[in-house]
C-alpha cells in the first residue's frame, strides 16, 4: 500500500511543479512588454517636458520680438487701414474713406445758465441736422512742452539781441534828446518783455519736470464709402473715385464744423500728417512720449540718404544776412547824419533870422517907396539898418535899470545913517 502510494505522490508533486514552472514562464511573457511600454512612456515624458522647458526659455527669450518674417500685407491687416491720401484715412481696400475733424473745448462751467441754454440748443440743432453716422473719439496724450520751451528761448534770444542794438543806436545818438528818448522808451519796453519771457519759460520748465500732465482731445469721425456714389464704379478710375469721397467728406465736414459753431464750439480738418500722428499715438501708446513723430518726419527716417543745403546756397544766405546788416547800418548812419544835418540848418537859421528880416522889411519898404515921401523911405531904410544896433544896446539898458534903484537904495541907507 504505502510502496503504491510513494510512486502516485511524486508524480503529483512534479505534476505541480511542472504546471507553476508553465505559470511563471506565461507570466513572464505576459509582464515583459508592460515594461518595455512603462519604460517608453518614461522616455516619451521626459522628451515631452524637456522640449516644454526648451519652448519656455525661448518665448521667454523671443518676448516683444518679431520671431517671423513680417510683410506689408500682414501689418496692414493689423492696423485696418490701407493709406492716408489727401487728409483722408483709406480703409477696406478703397471702400470706405475717413476724414476727422478736431474740436475745441468750451468752458462749460464757468458760462453764465443763458449761455449754457444756448450752448446746448446749439448741440441739440447739431444733432438735428445730421444726416449721415458720425463717430466720437476722445484721445489722452501727454503734454508734450518741449516746443514750446524751444520757441521760448528763441523768442528770448530775439530779444536780447534787439536790445543790444538799441544799446548800440544809443551810444551813437547823443545830440537828438527826441530820438533818443524814443530808443530809451523801446528800450525799457522790450526789457519788460525779456523778463516776462523769462518767468514764463522757467515756470513752463517746472510744468514739463512733472510727466502726469494729460490734454485731451476730441474727434469728430466721419466716413464715406464708395457705394454710396451709386452705379457701376468700373466705370470711373481710382483717382475719379477718390476725388468724388474727398469732395463728399469734405461738405459733410464743413456741415458739422459750421453746426458745431451754433454751440459755440471750433472744428477744424486734421491734414495727412496731423491723421498719421493720431493713429502713430492709438497704436504706439508707450513710444509716442519717447519718438515723436514730427521729430521722425524732420529727421528723415523714412528716406533712403538725408541731404543738406547746398554749399553756394549756404554762402549766398550768408552774403544776404551780410548784405542786410550791412544795410540796417547804413541806413542808421545815413538817418543820424542827416539828423546832425537838421540841427546845424536850424542853427543856421536862427543866426540868419535877423538878417532875413532885415531883408524882408526892406523889401517891403521898396515895395511902398512909390507911396511914401522920400524922406520917410529913407528913415525908414536908417531904421531898420539900425534894429540891429538897438537890440544890443537893450540889454545894456536893462542892465542899467535893473543897476540904478540898488545905487538909490544904498544912497538913502548911506544918508540916514
């Protein structure tokens, strides 16, 4: 029994063995390719975060830079219009024209309540009157006061000179008190203005140290599209067509501006240039303080090769500036001389009174000798050869009345005591 049962035993147990050797042998097959994909997926990852950290470092990089290859026809399609021609904004391949009137503020609140009501009666006529859409813009910009200190101290600069002249005519003017009391008064005058001119620049100098100053402005926005002409615009060539938008915009404007004056309020047409800096602001917030486009314009950005003034043209405003000095001097010279001139036949005249009439007299008394006695003539030509004589002798008489009440006085003094 138990010699039966060995032999059964063992080939139960390598049965058994045999079977989990078959399971550890499946499971391995089975185990072995989810590793492989485990060990893929990982390396995939890793790739995957590597090229993310690489693309980061490069925007971060390429931040504000254009990484591509920009054309005209893709900035175009960024700023939405076409051209600006003949002080209208040109948009949507030609159809549709803009052209923008600037606006003046009013002093609202400081009106009296009758100007206010009429105010904005006038506003109210302007609504009524309008037959076509309109767009309000308003723009803020930064107060640009550098200009205007430029101009400032030229005007200052101008001035100091024309007082240094006047300094100079006065220097040569000594004998006519009239005309140099005029160069004094000039003088004094254009001094006040020197330093008024001054107060005002440096007070202006104050103002553009603070860059938190804003002005505001606002727009009237008026647009015309080219269907509105009506018909078959093959027919008419580009240039017809944009005259017909510039004639049609420009009534509306005029419209609006003379409406907009019922309200007491001034309009004007903004030219090429003026549209160009409007639209360089909206787009460039941040670089319109720092590039100025009238800046850009005068400095030729936009041309292939600046070029200067002309070395003859140079000499010959320098000969003209010569001429013109040369010229202011002369006639100052000339004027004083002739001034001079003037005082000396006044001179003249007064020491030839006299004579001159003397001389007239006798004429006179030639012209009635026929009516008078000869006797009378003849005292009459003594006479007057004699005035001479009497007016020399007066202020020895004066002299002498003026002598003989003191001689009396001390006389009757002298007998009393």
């Amino acid at each position: 029994m138990s010699s039966s049962v060995i032999p059964l035993l063992e080939l139960g147990i390598g049965f058994i063995i045999f079977i989990m050797f078959l399971l550890l042998i499946i499971l391995y097959f089975i185990t072995r390719p989810k590793k492989i994909e485990v060990s893929t997926k990982k390396d995939s990852d890793d790739s995957l975060l590597t090229q993310n950290d690489e693309n980061k470092s490069v925007k971060i990089q390429n931040y504000g830079k254009f990484t591509s290859n920009l054309s005209r026809e893709s900035i175009l399609d960024f700023m939405e219009f076409d051209e600006i021609v003949d002080n209208m904004i040109v948009r949507k391949n030609g159809t549709q024209f803009i052209m923008i009137l600037q606006c003046n503020g009013v002093n609202y609140d400081l009106m009296s309540e009758d100007e206010k009501i009429g105010v904005e009666e006038g506003f109210v006529q302007f609504l009524n009157t309008l037959r076509f859409p309109i767009q309000l813009y308003v723009q803020s910009r930064t107060l640009n006061l550098r200009d205007i200190i430029e101009e400032y101290k030229s005007r200052i600069d101008n001035l100091t000179s024309e007082i240094e002249k006047i300094d100079a005519k006065l220097a040569q003017t000594t004998a006519n008190k009239a005309l140099r009391e005029k160069l004094e008064f000039e003088k004094r005058r254009k001094v006040n203005i020197l330093e008024y001119g001054i107060n005002i620049t440096d007070y202006v100098e104050k103002m553009s140290s603070n860059r938190n100053v804003l002005q505001q402005r606002t727009y009237v926005v008026v647009s015309y599209y080219s269907a509105e002409i009506g018909g078959n615009l093959d027919r008419w060539s580009k240039e017809e067509i944009y005259n017909m938008c510039f004639s049609e915009l420009y009534t509306r404007c005029q419209n609006i501006s003379s409406s907009l004056a019922t309200s007491q309020v001034t309009s004007r047409i903004l030219d090429s240039e003026e549209l160009a800096e409007l639209l360089y602001i909206a787009y460039n917030r941040d670089e319109s303080e720092i590039l100025q486009l009238s800046k850009i314009l005068d400095a030729q950005y936009d041309s292939l090769y600046s070029t200067g003034k002309d070395v003859l043209q140079k000499k010959q405003e320098k000969l003209e500036q010569e001429i013109n000095i040369a010229a202011i001097d002369m006639a100052t010279d000339s004027i004083l001389k002739a001034d001079r001139l003037r005082q000396v036949e006044e001179l003249e005249f007064q020491i030839n009174k006299n004579e001159k009439i003397k001389q007239k007299a006798s004429e006179l008394v030639d012209t009635y000798k026929s009516q008078l006695n000869p006797r009378v003539y003849q005292l009459a030509k003594k006479e007057i050869e004699k005035t001479d004589d009497n007016k020399k002798q007066k202020p020895e008489l004066q002299e002498a009345q003026t002598t003989s009440p003191r001689k009396k006085v001390v006389k009757r003094r002298r007998i009393e005591d």
